[in-house]
C-alpha cells in the first residue's frame, strides 16, 4: 500500500538490512560488478540504500556481546506471536493455577472450540446466589497460539455472544492471568464474566476465560486503512489512543499491574461505538521493585529498548514505549520500528532516536555503559512523519519513545496530552454525528493526580455536568 511520501524517503535512506547466504546480515563488496539488466541509474540507487557499516558492526557486536539473562519466569511461548484475529489475545506463557472453589466447576469439554459443540458449566453458589447451569455454543476459532485457543461461542440461555479462552494449564509455570482480570474493571478494560475448568481425554487440564465479545481489533481496523491506501482519520488516531491510555493509566495505578503485551492486536475496537478495551493479561505482571523479571517479553516490534538490553528491573513505562510504538504506526500506516529480529530491533530504533547516551544506556541496562556503540545521529521526528503531520502529534510520541524510561511521560500525563484536546471539546462527537464512547467516567484513576492535571483532563463542561465530582465523571 502507499505510504506517505515522507516516510518512503525515510524508509529509503533507512532500509533494512538483506540476509546474506551464511544467515549474516551483510553490505554486498563495493567492487562487485552490476548485472547486465541492471541500469546505471538503479545500481546507485541500490548502492545508496545499503546501511551504514557502523549500524552492521553494532549488529555483529551486539550479536556477540549479549547474552540474555536466565529466564526467571515462565519461558516465552516462541520466538515471536502470532497476529491473531478478534479478540486475539496473543501466545501467554502457560501455566497452573488452583481450581478457584464456588462459582466454577471442572467438567469435561472436549473439542468444545469446535463449531456447535456445546459446553455446560454451573455458576453462582457464593453470597447466597443459587447455583445455576449455563450452557455455550462454539460457532468459530478467533485466535489461536502456543496459550491454547481463543474462540466465539453464544449463551443458550440469553443469546449473549461471549469470546472464551482456554488456557492449557501447565504445572511448571505460573499464571496470573485469571487472578489480575479478575482485579479489573474498567471502561477500556476487557471485563471477565466468569471462568471454569475443564478436562481432555488425555488428562489435560484447559482454563477458560469467558469474556466480553468485542468483534474488532486495532490491528483489523488500521488494516482496513492500509489495504484501502488510507491513512486512518485523526479524529480516530486521537479517539483509539487516548482510550489505551486511559485503560493503561488504569492498569499501572488501580491494580498496580504491567501489561507487558500492548500492541494494535491486544487492542479491541467496538466498530459501532468505538469503544476500546485492553485484551489478554496472559504476560501481565505485578512489577515488584528489586524483583527480577524476565526481559524476553512483548512482542517485537513494540518491544522498548532496555529489555533488548535485558533489563530485567524494568518498570510500567515498557508499556509506555509499545503504546508509543502504537500511536506511530497509527500515524504512519506501518510499524516505525519493524526490526527482523531483537537485534535488528536495536538497529531499527537507533536508525530514529540516535545512539543512545552513555545515561541512557546506564537507566536502560548499566551492565552495557562501556559497550561502545556506533555514533549515529538521530533523525528529526518531523521528517519520519508526514509534512501535515500536527505538530502535538509528533510531541506526544516524542515523549513517548524516550531512551531512559522515566522520561516517558505516564499514561494519565499521555491522556492529558494536548494532542486529545479535540475530544475535549464540548460539541465535539464520531464523523458520523453519534456521540464519542464515555471519554471521561474515571475509575479511581485521578485518586493521586494533581488538581491541575485532573482540570486538564476533565472539560468544564463535563465538571459542572457532574458537579465537579472528579472520580466519576461521565461522558
């Protein structure tokens, strides 16, 4: 698909890397003589788009140089996840965990992701509520991985149709997935309806996740765009991120959770109202401080630098860094930083933001502040976007994609961000006249923000709507 012109040149004047035979990625001899179908013209225009040697030895070095720690974790479910159709949660490291007593029950569902196969549970039993069976019919696999399998089923009994994941259990590893869903509740947050257990033939034991059905994910619709040779409408850039933001300020400061995993997949999208929740906590965390983490976590190309570092103190603004990621392929139509592997990942980044400091590199991983790194100036955020790019557009992911990561602005700070001041406004409502989703109910969210960071967030209209009731205030 076409890309705006600017970011053709960038791409042009940054290219990726070829695989050279032996797997290497290499620069082809100087002297190597052009093919006889190959014009003059295009051979310099070949030669000028190899990368700098410089980008080449840090590969090979860094290649050389680093060696993950031990994981301390569960082990990543592969090299890379899997795109995933809605509600896609990606691969989550699997894991065993109790059978919770009371409102589940383990019974046996085997191939229950096929289409019409019917499973039973029984829910209910606690604080005096009357146990009851409810019964879901399988129409169709979303999403599929190394976690299990993610599929579309509709209640019997109220025609509710409800995305269940089931999550093999594995002894070996732990899983908070169930345990921080059932933490959340937030307008941006995918909601848990309830769970249960169930059994294969061959023993296996599978956790189910019955959540709230939500037909589209940010990757689906930015797709959408692409194919279409568009760029997605600002009004939507602005809608869809500020939305993630409210949802990650949620995560990072109510339940003290990391979600680990933000990227367009993991981001679903209500096609009527707009409305967007976070989806699949399988690698989510409570980060604890002076507690080590593991560093190979979160997919690739949203993937901020210290844990290609491998840091493994790491904090919430990780998240931070791929929702930055996020907002920029937004904006570009395409991934900033579409690295061919962690290394790669490196060199991609430092194609944009420069080599990093020797500060940077100390508040990233201080086991690499005598690596010596090639000097590579960083390319002006306003060249990487189009010339009509906003200019708080480009501020805001600037401040985002920061090397140090407590330079990145919060989430809430994000939210506030004068690039969503549009949606602020009072009459300000979809392209097609409906009314936004709720923008501005808050959750406990503004519990310790400052009075002029909750005025920032909060429109006075919606401040005299609600009686200046900050915490609750509605859309």
């Amino acid at each position: 698909s076409k890309k705006p012109a600017s970011h053709q040149s960038y791409r042009q004047a940054q290219p990726k890397l070829s695989n050279s035979p032996t797997g290497q990625k290499h620069r082809a001899p100087a002297s190597q003589p052009p093919k006889r179908t190959t014009t003059r013209k295009a051979a310099a225009s070949k030669a000028k788009q190899q990368p700098p040697s410089s980008l080449l030895q840090l590969r090979e070095r860094w290649a050389f140089a680093s060696h993950p720690p031990p994981p301390m974790e569960a082990p990543p479910p592969g090299p890379e996840p899997m795109v995933l159709d809605p509600p896609a949660p990606a691969p989550a490291p699997a894991a065993a965990e109790a059978a919770p007593a009371g409102n589940e029950k383990t019974i046996k569902a085997e191939k229950s992701e096929k289409t019409g196969h019917i499973i039973s549970t029984t829910i209910g039993g606690k604080n005096g509520e009357p146990k009851r069976t409810i019964s879901y019919m399988a129409e169709r696999v979303v999403g599929t991985g190394s976690f299990g399998i993610v599929f579309q089923a509709k209640c019997l009994e109220t025609g509710e149709t409800v995305a269940i994941k089931k999550v093999l259990q594995d002894k070996r590893y732990k899983n908070r997935e169930l345990q921080i869903m059932r933490a959340m509740e937030h307008p941006n947050v995918i909601c848990l309806k309830h769970c249960f257990f169930s059994t294969t033939t061959r023993d296996e034991l599978f956790l189910n996740l019955v959540m709230e059905y939500v037909p589209e994910t940010l990757y689906r619709v930015l797709k959408h765009y692409s194919n279409a040779n568009q760029r997605m409408p600002l009004i939507y850039v602005k809608l869809y991120m500020y939305q993630l933001f409210r949802g990650l300020a949620y995560i990072h400061t109510v339940p003290g959770i990391t979600h680990r995993d933000v990227k367009p997949q993991n981001v679903l999208v209500d096609p009527l109202t707009h409305q967007v929740k976070i989806c699949d906590f399988g690698s989510a965390k409570v980060l604890v401080p002076g507690e080590p983490n593991i560093s190979y976590i979160c997919s690739r190309y949203y993937r901020a630098p210290e844990l290609i570092f491998g840091a493994t103190e790491y904090t919430s603004s990780i998240d931070i860094w791929s929702a930055g990621c996020v907002l920029a392929e937004l904006l570009l139509g395409q991934p900033l930083f579409p690295g061919e592997s962690a290394v790669d990942q490196l060199v991609e980044i430092i194609k944009v933001l420069g080599t990093p400091t020797r500060e940077e590199i100390r508040c990233m991983n201080p086991n690499y502040t005598e690596f010596r790194f090639p000097q590579i100036k960083a390319h002006p955020w306003h060249k990487i976007f189009h010339k009509r790019m906003p200019p708080e557009a480009i501020d805001l992911a600037s401040r985002l994609l920061q090397y140090s990561p407590s330079l990145r602005c919060s989430a809430l700070d994000a939210c506030a961000h004068p690039f969503f001041d549009e949606l602020r406004a009072p009459n300000a409502r979809l392209p097609n006249g409906r009314p936004f989703p709720p923008l501005f109910n808050f959750k406990h969210e503004l519990a310790n923000a400052s009075p002029e960071l909750i005025n920032r967030l909060v429109p006075e209209h919606i401040r005299r709507q609600n009686g200046h009731n900050f915490g609750h205030a509605g859309s």
